[in-house]
C-alpha cells in the first residue's frame, strides 16, 4: 500500500495527518507510536509550509516492506518547490497491533470526517497522557526506591566506615597486645638468663661485677651495689642518696625523681641530690629475711616502664638469695680449708731421708676437704707415709678426714704392713660409715734395709723416680675402694731402693682431667719428676715440690684438692 498527499496549506497538512493516523491505526501501529508519527509528521510538514512551495507526502505500508511490518512516511519537496533536490525525511513506525480492513471513506476529508479524526486524536492523546501519568507514577516509584537506596547506600557505607575503624581499632589492639606480650617474653628471658648467670657463681664480688654487664644499658644507665659489711648500720647516714639509705632502713624499694614513678609496690621520693640528672631505683637486697644491701639503678631514659621496674625488682631479689649464696658458700669453703689445714701433719724429720708436702685446696666450688696427707714412725723405727682422698667434699668431708687419719693411726701402733692397715680401715669404714668411701696409698720406709713396702686401695699409683733419671709407675694389683661391700685382704708390694731414689704419691685432683681423664696426667707426673737430677732433690726437695706442682697445675681450673708428698732417699 502506498498512499501520496500534496502539501501546500494548513488544510492540507490536517488533512494528510488525520489520514495517516486512520491508516496507522488500521494497520495496528501502537497508540504511542502512532501519536508519535503524527506529532512528528505535523511539526515537519510545518516547518516545510513556512518554506514555501508545494510539498508531497508519502505513506507506504507495511506489505511493501520487508522485515518486521512497519509504515514509512516520506516527505519530499515537489519539483517547483524552492528546495527542491534536498534530500528526503523520513519516520517509521512499527505495526505491532492487530489491524484492520482500510475502507475508501478511512481518508475522507468531510467535515463529519474531520470531526472525528479530531476526536480520535483526543482519545490517542488521552491514552497517551494515561501513559504518561502511569510512566510518571512508575518514575516517582523508582525515584523513591532510588532515593530509599541511597540512603541504605548511605548508611551502608556509615556501617562500612564504622566496622572498618573497628577494624582498624582491633588490628592496633592486636598490635599493641602482641608488643606487650613480645616485651614481656623479653623481659621473662632476661629474667631467667640473668638468674642463672648470677646464681652460676658462688663468688659474691663476681655477682657484683656481673650486675652492670647483665643491666647496662638495656635496664639501666648506671649500676651501684651497697653490700653491708659487720660494721655497717642502715640508720646511720652516708654518702649513698638519700633514697638507697630509705630503701636499706625501711626494706621497701624507692624511686627518686622530680615526677611520681607509678611503680606498684615502689615508694615515690624527692630527686637525689647527688645524681639529680636521672630517676634512681633503690632496691634492697635481702636474703631469708636478712639485708645484705641496696642495689641502685639509675634510669636509661627520662623514666622506667613499670613492667620492667616490676622485673628489676625481682632480679634484686635473686641477686640477693645468690649473694646470700655465695657468702655461706665462702664461709663453709673457708672453715672446711681451716680445718683440713689444721688436720694435716707437721713432717717428721727422719736421717737419710727427706719429706715435702704440698697441699692446695680446689679453688672451684666446695670441693676442699676430702684430701690428706700423713707421715708418722712405727716403734721398729720404719716411716709410714700416707696419701688418701674421701668421697664427698666439705666440713663432713673434712671431718671424716680427720676420723680416718685418727684411726689410722690407732692401727698403726700395733705395727703390721701398709696393706694390713688398709684392710683394717676398710672394716672400719663398712661397719661404722656404710655412706662413706675412701682411697689410699700407705708407703713404709726402713732406712736401715733400703726397702719401699707399700699398698693401694682404689688410688692412683705411686710413681717412683730411680736414681739414673728413670721413672717407674708402682702400678701392681692395687685393693678396691675402702669402705665398698666388700671382704678383701689388701696385699704389700715391696721394692728395693737406691739411694737418690725419690717416691711421689699424690691425690686424683694433680693428675686427673675431664677431658683426658688419669693416664695422661699420671705420665705428665712422670715426665715431671724424671726431668730433675738426683742433686736438686738432694739440695732442695721443697722447691722441686713446686716446680714440679706448677707445669701440672697452670694449664686448668683446680676443681678438686690436689695433694702431693715427696719422699726422697737421699745418696
């Protein structure tokens, strides 16, 4: 279907427009759309009438176009126009709506006609403004969600904001917990590697030397320690501040600075005069309820962290129980060294033969008082010399030292054999101390006859240095230990001695090393003892004693007493 209308008039355009709409109407073009193609159609073909002319119109249907069904309008000026050869305009409108039949009087142009083309386009522009109040309603509907969204965007993103500073809170918290945990597995480690550098010594001026290497300058810009001595008096002023005068009277712990320290169970004090640069801490330093003295730190910064004061405060307190440690460790060391000196023999002078004796107490831990020596007559006029070393250390070591000497002695009065008098304080030993063990090398001298008789039991074996320079190591069958459960019959062994002949027993501590064990040490001895000529043993036994004690001794720690007698046969 095509359908041509000339366009010169007004008329002529009311005309044209009222077909087209009947037309589109009957070959199902939507309200809308049709109303739309009328609209534009009217707004063209007025602006084509005021340039003049004639103008023609044309409709084609939707039989004559290929697609999806649709009408076309085009409008092109006629030839006399005066814009004639300009290029066509055109508008297509779909027919999605069922049509109907086009009678001849669709496109009547009568007034009756027109009146209700006129009426038409009322009924079209009333759906389409019912359109448009519904497109509107749906405008203000989606306008109010819009509006009602942004506002949950808007809180949305208040919860965001919020739950991200809490987040923000909560890592910082999680920080700072994980910094304080980290600052107190510090301080816990230095804690308890302190304590155990401090309690390692049994020597109070080390622990005092150690405090400033353990506590500067992590924990503290200065170290002073105040030890009491018998003749201090906490209540009588001195030269220390103020605050460690108060701390030493009151027991209480003090800290002097121009601000409140804020310590739990520290008591705040005026700046000290004599170092009012720094905040001072001064602790005392007690042990078993007795004071000992002050420890006083001086801050490494403008104040102390209460957590480390707490700390410092408890590290003053182990300081205190190790030096309490230390001094009963001296005073015990130094009355087991006074009574094992005290115990031990004054050399008999014998004709032809000379005796030295060296005994040198362990200078590493409690472990003095279980060596001796001894050297007495027997009524047949033979020289006993004795060497012997009892398990344990200390006054009971010392003591029982002592007993056995004593006893000992008693044994010898009846005369018999060293291994006699080995056996017989080995019964001692098992029926009167069944806790108690012991070793021992008893040697006798006949200078009449030039004999050696001697015997072991679980000791070290004499070496004996003939007059050529040799040196031989008595090491035949020796006894077990004194005192095990045991039943032994301790055997003598006899030697012939020449005269420039020289016999060394000694205990374990002289010869005896972690590392390398006794063997070594015992050749050492050896080597020691054979390096002198029979001469400088004969002029001065005493002083090759030390000369042969200090190759053997310089090279280590004396962990143990060492004891050393000579025996020296002279030409």
């Amino acid at each position: 279907m095509t359908r041509d209308w000339r366009i010169s008039t007004v008329t002529d355009v009311a005309r044209a427009r009222i077909a087209v709409a009947r037309l589109a109407e009957a070959h199902g073009v939507p309200t809308v759309e049709r109303v739309r193609l009328a609209t534009a159609l009217s707004s063209h073909l007025r602006q084509c009438l005021t340039k003049g002319g004639t103008w023609v119109l044309s409709l084609e249907g939707p039989e004559s176009s290929s697609g999806a069904p649709a009408l076309h309008a085009v409008v092109t000026p006629s030839p006399d126009a005066p814009v004639s050869g300009r290029a066509p305009w055109t508008v297509t409108v779909p027919c999605t709506e069922p049509g109907h039949a086009v009678g001849a009087d669709a496109v009547a142009a009568d007034p009756a006609s027109l009146s209700e083309a006129l009426l038409g386009a009322d009924e079209d522009a009333a759906l389409v403004l019912d359109k448009l109040a519904e497109q509107e309603e749906l405008v203000a509907f989606h306008r109010e969600e819009l509006h009602q969204t942004n506002q949950g965007v808007v809180a949305l993103h208040a919860e965001l904001d919020a739950a991200g500073r809490a987040q923000q809170e909560a890592f910082a918290a999680e920080r700072r917990a994980r910094e304080e945990a980290e600052k107190a597995r510090r301080r816990l480690t230095f804690l308890a590697d302190a304590s155990a550098v401090l309690t390692a010594s049994l020597n109070h001026d080390e622990i005092v030397r150690r405090l400033p290497e353990l506590l500067v300058p992590r924990y503290a810009g200065g170290v002073d320690v105040w030890l009491f001595d018998d003749e201090d008096d906490p209540r009588v002023p001195s030269d220390r501040p103020n605050a460690a005068v108060r701390a030493a009277r009151t027991g209480r712990p003090q800290y002097a600075a121009d601000h409140p320290g804020g310590m739990p169970g520290v008591d705040d004090r005026p700046p000290s005069a004599l170092d009012s640069g720094r905040p001072l801490l001064c602790v005392p330093l007690s042990a078993r309820r007795t004071p000992l003295g002050v420890l006083t730190l001086s801050s490494p910064g403008e104040r102390w962290d209460p957590d480390d004061a707490v700390m410092l405060i408890e590290l003053a307190r182990r300081t205190g129980i190790a030096l309490d440690n230390a001094r009963r460790f001296e005073h015990n060391r130094d009355i087991a060294e006074t009574l094992q000196r005290a115990l031990l023999t004054e050399l008999p002078t014998t004709p032809g033969l000379s005796l030295a004796a060296r005994y040198l107490p362990a200078t590493y831990g409690l472990n003095i008082g279980g060596d001796w020596y001894d050297a007495f007559r027997q009524r047949d006029g033979s020289l006993i010399t004795v060497i012997g070393d009892v398990t344990g250390h200390g006054l009971h070591a010392a003591v029982m030292m002592s007993q056995l000497r004593t006893a000992l002695r008693a044994y010898a009065v009846d005369g018999g054999g060293p291994g006699r008098l080995l056996t017989r304080l080995h019964g001692y030993l098992r029926h009167l101390q069944p806790d108690l063990f012991a070793t021992a090398v008893i040697a006798r001298f006949h200078p009449d006859e030039h004999t050696l008789t001697w015997a072991a039991a679980g000791h070290p074996p004499p070496v004996l240095r003939l007059p050529d320079g040799r040196v031989r190591v008595l090491d035949a069958k020796p006894g077990a230990m004194l005192g095990i459960p045991l039943q032994q019959d301790i055997a003598d062994h006899t030697e012939h001695l020449e005269p420039g002949s020289t016999l060394a027993l000694y205990t374990d501590g002289l010869v005896e090393r972690r590392a390398a064990g006794i063997d070594p040490g015992i050749e050492r001895l050896a080597t020691a003892l054979g390096a002198y000529g029979s001469a400088d043993l004969d002029a001065d036994l005493e002083e090759s004693a030390d000369r042969i004690l200090h190759p053997l001794l310089s090279d280590s720690e004396r962990d143990d007493d060492v004891c050393l007698l000579l025996c020296h046969l002279h030409r």
